[in-house]
C-alpha cells in the first residue's frame, strides 16, 4: 500500500485497506485499485448527499469524514446510479465499472460480516455489467521461436533464459522478477511466489534446465549488492532484476524478432505458455489452473478458445470428410 494513502484515507478505509493486504494477502496494486475505487464512490457519495459544494472539482472532494454513519444510508439503489455515474459521466469501461462493482461488494461485506460494523449489506445483490470476453493475445508458436532466435549481446544467457522460463512455465512479471538461487530445486523443480503471496512448484523442462545451466555459468557472483546476493537475475548494475529491465528487454527482442507495435507485453507471453500448453500439449484445464497459479476455474477458462486450425481439423476428422456423391 502506498504511503500517501495511508495519510490521505479515512480510518474506516484504512483499516480495509489493511485488513486486505495483511490478512487477506492481497498485492499491493490490488490495494490501491481499491483504495481508488473507493475514493470515487466516496467522492460521488458525499456529492449526492450534498456534503460538499456541487460547483467543488471533483477530483478535490476530500474523503476524511466518511464514516460508517454516512455509509449506513448507502443504499443499492445508490450504487446502482454510482455505476451509471461512473459510466455515463467518467466515461469508465464495461471492464472498469465490473473492478468497481466487485471493490463495493468486498468493502460491504467486510463492513457487515467481518466487522459488524453495518447491519444491512446494500451491495449483497448487487450485479456486474456485463464484459465482453476477449481471447488473450498471444504469440503464434512460430513467433515464439522467431523471439527466441532473436537473442544476442552481452546477457544473451540471462534474456534467453528470461524469455525460455516466460513462455514455458507461464510465469507471472512479478514473479520471474523475484525468483532467488534457492527456489531452484535438484528435483527439476522451482518455486514461485505468486499474488498474495502464495507459493507454488512448477516444474522444469528440458528447454527450462538448459536455459538456467547455461545462464548459471555466467552469472555474476562478485560485487553483488548484499541484499541481491541469492536472486536469479542479476542486472548489469550488480542488483535483482528489475520489473522495468524485465519488460524493456522484452520489448527490444519483439522488436528484433518483427513482432514489434503488436500490443505484445511480459503478460502475454505468459497468456502465451498458456495457449501453447492447451493447444499444443492438450494440458488438461485444471492441470493448466495449477500450473498459472490461478485462484479458480474460470479464470483459466479464456484459454480454452479453440484455434482455425483446430476446428479444420476437426471438420475434416469426421468420417465422412472424404465422401464424394455417385
């Protein structure tokens, strides 16, 4: 959580806010897209009550008296027109108005039934718009070798192995970013630490072994700053690898490899060792779950979209595919 919310919150938003990034674990960008959700409805909430002048700039309303008197009077009816005041007026997508819609639900349940704090939940029936669900952009399996090919200078070992352990193992930014020595097990396995810090072990193939041993061999071991001393990759500045190095190096082999201005990112390459393992690896869905760390099912299932060549295929498989008439 950032520290200019910590001064800027009211108590009651405070201690949510806590409560979810200590017990919950929740990420820190979690937090904070909470924090801003609900800093707006806020704002809308004492605007509509008329606790502040209607001429104020919104973007000034200052959120310190909102306490659990002011919420008490919150209706659903209120949060309905806050999500058609977020649509219609701030212009937010069907995809942000869903992110506000499910912080309302868990700041109202945290003040009813883990608190106590209200006794009625006005946002317990509360519904999502509805979000057009778009396949993840990924890399063809032809590009994801053209990126590979495209590696050179003089951490070509590290960003090969980088690139390797992104499109295999599908790993999060945040979590390739923070891999250590130790989470490099003799079983062929590594350890991941994920959002809210959850841990779980996927494993290695031979690509994943070979990309690592190679690295290892030239990895710098002098002149390492302490604190950095038993993380994976090592900048050229001596220190962990850092999330912004990770996503320009990323950038700059797309680019090399033709596959530059794409909308391609650190992200999808992992939504890429996704597709690649269900559509070419007939990963079973749930295996799949396991393996990106996922929280539920459905998160997982917008990578069951099925390729052109796939439904050829099974066009083409049925039995009477080759019949010809008389």
């Amino acid at each position: 959580m950032k520290h200019e919310i910590l001064l800027s919150a009211p108590p009651i938003l405070k201690d949510f806010l806590t409560y979810n990034e200590t017990i919950k674990g929740k990420s820190s960008r979690s937090v904070d897209e909470y924090y801003l959700d609900l800093q707006t409805f806020f704002r809308y909430l004492l605007l509509i009550r008329g606790k502040v002048d209607k001429h104020t700039d919104f973007e000034k309303i200052s959120i310190d008296c909102v306490d659990a008197e002011l919420l008490s009077t919150v209706t659903i009816s209120d949060l309905y027109a806050f999500i058609v005041f977020c649509k219609d007026v701030r212009n937010n997508s069907a995809a942000t108005r869903a992110r506000k819609t499910s912080t309302l639900r868990i700041f109202f349940k945290y003040l009813t039934s883990q608190i106590h704090l209200l006794e009625v939940n006005p946002a317990e029936l509360l519904d999502s718009p509805k979000v057009k669900q778009s396949l993840p952009k990924h890399l063809t399996l032809e590009d994801s070798l053209e990126l590979l090919n495209s590696v050179e200078g003089p951490y070509k070992e590290r960003d090969y192995c980088i690139l390797t352990l992104f499109l295999n193992c599908g790993m999060r930014l945040s979590e390739l970013c923070g891999l250590n020595l130790s989470d490099i097990h003799s079983d062929g396995t590594l350890r991941l630490l994920g959002k809210g810090n959850k841990e779980r072990i996927v494993y290695l193939n031979d690509a994943c072994t070979e990309a690592i041993k190679a690295y290892m061999a030239v990895r710098p071991n002098d002149d390492i700053v302490f604190t950095d001393r038993n993380a994976l990759f090592i900048s050229r500045n001596k220190r962990r690898i850092s999330n912004k190095t990770v996503q320009h190096l990323v950038k700059t082999y797309l680019e090399k490899a033709g596959l530059g201005g794409q909308g391609y990112s650190t992200h999808k390459l992992r939504h890429t060792a996704a597709t690649l393992m269900y559509q070419h690896g007939n990963v079973d869905i749930r295996v799949l779950k396991d393996i990106l760390g996922h929280a539920n099912l459905g998160t997982t299932q917008i990578y069951t979209h099925i390729s052109n060549q796939q439904i050829k295929n099974a066009i083409d498989s049925n039995p009477l595919s080759k019949t010809k008439p008389k």
